[in-house]
C-alpha cells in the first residue's frame, strides 16, 4: 500500500500521488498519461498533474488498480470499483485482445492480455489473481489456454489454472521448479501450432526458452522479445535485459520477419502498431540490423 509519508517530492498535490516503491514500470504512463509522467532523474513515475475530469480520474484510477507494487495512493479515499470492473479494457485497434491491468509485482509489472477467440480464450502471461478480473474473465467465457512467453512473467498463473482449468503453454528450456506440472511444453527451434489461429513461436534471446505467440497473422504477443522504441515509430530490444544471448535474440528477431503481423504486444515495454505486415517487417529487420 502506498504510503503518504513516502510520497514523491515530484507530484502536483491533490487526490493522487506516487511513492518512493515506483519501480518504473511505465503501466501507470501508458494508461493515464494526462495524469502520470516519468521524472528521468529518480526513474520512477509520478503526478504531473491531478485528473481534471470524470474520464481522466477513471483512467488514473484504473493505473492505481494496475500498479503492480500498489505505489499509487490517494489522500482521500476514492471509488475504485469501475476501475477495476473496466479490466480487462479494450486495445484500440485489436478487436480481439484486451489488457488485463492488474500487474504483478513477481513479473516485475509485466502486461498481460486476453484473446478472445470462440474456439477459448486465451490469457498471455499471467496478471496477478484478482476476483474481480476472475469473474470479468469467467464472463467472458474463461480461459482455455494460457501462454506463458518465458520463465520471468509466470507471476500467478497456478491460481489462474486453478479457477479455469487452463491448458499453461511454456518452453522446456524455460520450466523451472514452479512450472514444471505445466499440461503442455514446447520443444526446439521450429514454430508450433496451437491451434488454426495460433502459432507458438520460440525466440531464444531473452531467457532460452522464450517463445512468442502469433494469433491470425496479425498479433505478435512478444513478451520480453521486442517492444516499441521510445517514440513509438520502430522497434527494440534490451541488451541490458537480455539474460541468455544476445547474438540469439538478434538471430531471433531477423527470423520473426518470415511472419505476417501488424502488431506488437509486449510484456514490458509498450505496444507498437505498424501500417500493414509490410511496415512491420521492415521494422524487424531495421531492428535485427540495429541489433548487428
């Protein structure tokens, strides 16, 4: 819980502030950047400027019901039912997918997201438990899969398996002691089909068993693969982050341009949206250059 004694000396007064406990995970920036921003001498968010109307305190509140370490107080005590209700909220320009908010702190505030598929939804990595999102997802009829990128954004995904039964896709190179029951487990370098619409794609670079997830040659579900760059016009990756091999991930990104896909979902890092599969693939190949 955030804590008022805490508070950084950055935020504007008012209802809503930020804590010394921020571990910049940029959720917060994302989904209410009128009222969050990033003060880039302490690396951490905070209130620039309080919400000035119902939609702007509905979007701050959703970023307070996001956080993944509840660094996010008030001074006052503020409804946050409908902020939690609006999860898991709409993707604009992905009809299909929805952001499940609720970050974990033991993914270090990784993003999560929900396919909605007739043939059973799929939740990619896990969002921390919540009966208040289980029960939006129990809604929305379930989960059927659940798709775990890599080893690092596990965070509660035995709860979720428990409430839904899901089927836990992960990598063998990425099973650890808290993995290893899950029901299915991918195995070498070549793509997999999940099913007519989904393709398990593995990109070691990241961790050794990171794969990526690509629904209807339009979504790429990235995890900690690739992301935006910071103006949002291309993409990138972290070598500082990049716990296996970086000559892998680079190997890696070059051969993501042999797929079709128009959008990038990460699990840190934001989204980025390309024109057409072909924008995106000079994008990744402008990367795996980059990345040379």
């Amino acid at each position: 819980m955030a804590r008022f004694a805490d508070r950084l000396p950055s935020n504007v007064p008012g209802d809503l502030y930020v804590d010394r406990s921020c571990i910049d995970c940029d959720l917060c920036r994302q989904l209410a950047p009128a009222t969050f921003a990033r003060d880039d001498r302490a690396g951490q968010s905070y209130v620039h400027a309080q919400p000035a109307d119902d939609g702007a305190r509905h979007r701050a509140l959703m970023a307070l019901v996001t956080c993944p370490t509840a660094s996010i107080g008030m001074t006052r005590k503020l409804d946050t039912r409908a902020a939690s209700r609006a999860f898991p909220a709409e993707v604009p320009g992905v009809p299909d997918v929805r952001f499940c908010g609720f970050a974990s702190a033991d993914s270090y505030g990784a993003s999560s997201w929900l396919i909605l598929r007739p043939r059973g939804n799929v939740l990619v990595d896990s969002p921390r438990h919540s009966t208040a999102l289980a029960d939006r997802l129990a809604a929305l009829g379930g989960v059927r899969w659940m798709f775990l990128t890599h080893r690092d954004d596990v965070a509660d995904h035995a709860a979720w398996h428990d409430r839904f039964g899901c089927e836990r896709v992960l990598h063998r190179d990425d099973l650890s002691a808290g993995t290893r029951d899950v029901e299915r487990v991918l195995d070498g370098a070549e793509p997999t089909p999940l099913d007519d619409d989904l393709l398990a794609i593995p990109v070691p670079g990241h961790t050794r068993g990171s794969s990526a997830l690509l629904y209807r040659d339009a979504v790429l579900f990235s995890g900690d693969h690739v992301w935006a760059d910071d103006d949002e016009r291309g993409l990138e990756a972290g070598r500082d982050v990049c716990w296996y091999s970086w000559p892998e991930q680079r190997r890696s990104v070059a051969r993501l341009a042999e797929h079709a896909f128009a959008h990038v979902l990460p699990g840190h890092g934001r989204p980025f949206h390309a024109a057409s599969p072909a924008a995106m693939r000079d994008a990744v190949l402008a990367l795996a250059r980059a990345m040379s």
